[in-house]
C-alpha cells in the first residue's frame, strides 16, 4: 500500500491524494474524508487511514482566534471609567501640588 497526499492547509473543501493497493490506485477526495468527530452509522466494517494528527488537521488550521465579544454598554462603560481614573489623577496631582 502506497499513499501520497499534499500537505495539510486550511482549506476544508478540498483534499489531494491518491491510495495505491497493488496496482488499483483510487484518489483521495472530500467526499472520502471523516472529519473529528464524525460518527458511521449502517456499516459493518471500515478502512481508515489517519493523514493528518496534532496541529496539522484541516480544522486546527482553519479554526481562528474567536474576535471580542464587547456589547455597546461595556464600550460605553469602559470610556466612563476611564474618564473617572484620568480625573482622580488630576485631582491627586492637583492636591499633591497645593502641599
């Protein structure tokens, strides 16, 4: 048995690879691929082969940093409070140099 695959990106729809089994070579495609997780139901046995683990799989390589979740009122309060911290230094500085 001879495999040859392309290596890992993070493109989900598309796979490149052939399987060769004595002389029937089959190609590697999407509708081939199982993702993590995937669950075969109605079948009694399976061939499987393991291409890619650890942080080189096709969904380690698309996941992305989630952004920031930040409502309106948490922008809002964060600028209020930030005008309070500046002015409680001003105040401070300003009593400090009245001594």
């Amino acid at each position: 048995m001879k495999v040859s695959v392309g290596a890992p990106d993070d493109n989900l729809g598309r796979i490149d690879g052939t399987v060769k089994v004595n002389d029937t070579e089959t190609k590697i495609e999407v509708i081939n691929m199982m993702p993590k997780g995937a669950i075969i139901e109605h079948s009694k046995s399976i061939l499987a082969l393991v291409l890619y683990t650890g942080m080189d799989t096709k969904i380690k390589q698309a996941k992305t940093k989630p952004r920031s979740k930040m409502g309106r009122f948490e922008k809002f309060f964060l600028k209020i409070f930030g005008i309070y911290i500046v002015a409680i230094s001003a105040l401070g500085l300003i009593t400090l140099l009245m001594i």
